[in-house]
C-alpha cells in the first residue's frame, strides 16, 4: 500500500502542472498584445494631428500623412483648376499673361514642349494675345492612378471654347488628355508684391505641393 501511494500522488501532479504550464503560456501572451496595444497608443501620441486655421475663421485639425501622399480629390481639383487656368484666355487675362502665372505648375522640363503645344489651339497658330474668348469647359477628370510613390496619372476630358466677335455661338475644340502629376517637396508659386486675382489662384493651387510633368494625348498608350 505505501508503494502505490507515491505512484497516485505522481500521476495527480501532473494535470496540476498541465493546467499551470497553459495558464502561464496565456497570461505571457496577453500581456505582450497589452504592451503591444500600449506601443500603439504611445506612437499616436507622440504623433500630434496638426491644427490649420482656415480663411473664414473654423480651425480644424489635421490628421498626419506621409509627404508623398495626397487626397484624391485634391489631385483631381489640381489638375482641373491647373488647366482651366492656363487655357482660358480674355482680354483681361490674354494668353501670354495666362501661360506666366500657370506655367509655374508645371514641371521645368514640360514648359516649353506644352507651350508649343497650346499655340496651336489659336486660329493663328501663334500665342499672341487678341481679342477673341476662350474658355477651357473640363467635363470630367477621373479618378487617380497611383503610378509611383507620389506619382498619379489621371485623365481629362475637356473642350476649349472660342468665342469671337463674329461668332457668338462659339467654336468648340477637343481638349481630351492623360495628365501625369507627382508630390514635390515645398509649392511652386509665390504671390508677386502687386499680384493679381489670377495670381492668388496659383498660389493657392501651388500649396497642395503638385506638379504636373507629363501631358499626352488621351489615346497615347505610352504615356509615362
């Protein structure tokens, strides 16, 4: 009887030992995703949102993002406003004047091919100022393309109306083009000391810190 005895006590431990090996297994993993949920608490706090004052006096706050990264919407109004800038021309804002200011959104090594390009959308072939009207109409941007870290490719579908005084009903010319855009580090544009209305919409434009650098047709299959 004292024999099996031991051999009972034995075998009764081990069940005991089973059940406390797993209770200590589980206590050490909720205690890591705890540490781990007080690390992620932590980062949002060392990360503060940012607060922007707006023209009309609301203040709002500003979640944090990458440099790189933009809203879709604001690529889609850029390009759209970009454009209808540079491509609308008058009397009071001629098409020299026009191409000045906008040309600022547009990458360095773009200006002067694209330059050549709208020229040809005068009856003159020439960018020369005159007294008809033309107003760039976009009907629809679409939807960015991401393409590259801080690179989006969006399309434009659009038509330059040119009015004259001759002709109040107006000329219509296809404007439909692929639009590459990429983040840059600090805005473009500046507001010259006796800047316009056109000039404070460049400006404005210029802080979303985008940059066209490609332009093609809409049926160009490589555009890049």
């Amino acid at each position: 009887m004292q024999l099996v005895k031991p051999e009972k006590r034995k075998s009764s431990i081990l069940p005991l030992l089973a059940v406390g090996t797993f209770g200590l297994n589980l206590f050490s993993l909720l205690l890591i995703l705890f540490h781990s949920s007080m690390i992620q608490d932590l980062e949002q706090q060392l990360t503060p949102q940012s607060l922007a004052q707006l023209a009309d006096g609301r203040a709002i706050t500003l979640d944090p993002q990458q440099s790189d990264e933009r809203h879709p919407e604001t690529i889609r109004r850029f390009v759209g406003e970009t454009m209808t800038l540079m491509l609308t021309w008058s009397q009071k804002q001629p098409p020299i004047t026009a191409w000045e200011i906008s040309s600022q959104l547009l990458a360095n090594n773009l200006k002067t091919k694209f330059q050549e390009e709208i020229t040809k959308l005068s009856p003159t072939g020439k960018f020369i100022n005159n007294k008809s009207e033309y107003i760039l109409v976009v009907q629809r941007v679409s939807q960015p393309e991401k393409i590259g870290n801080g690179k989006w490719k969006v399309e434009m579908l659009a038509n330059q109306l040119n009015f004259s005084g001759s002709n109040n009903l107006g000329t219509s010319n296809e404007f439909n083009k692929q639009i590459l855009v990429r983040a840059i580090d600090k805005p473009l544009t500046s507001i010259p000391p006796q800047g316009s209305s056109w000039d404070l919409a460049a400006y404005r434009l210029g802080e979303a810190r985008l940059e066209i650098y490609q332009i093609c047709d809409i049926t160009d299959t490589n555009c890049s």
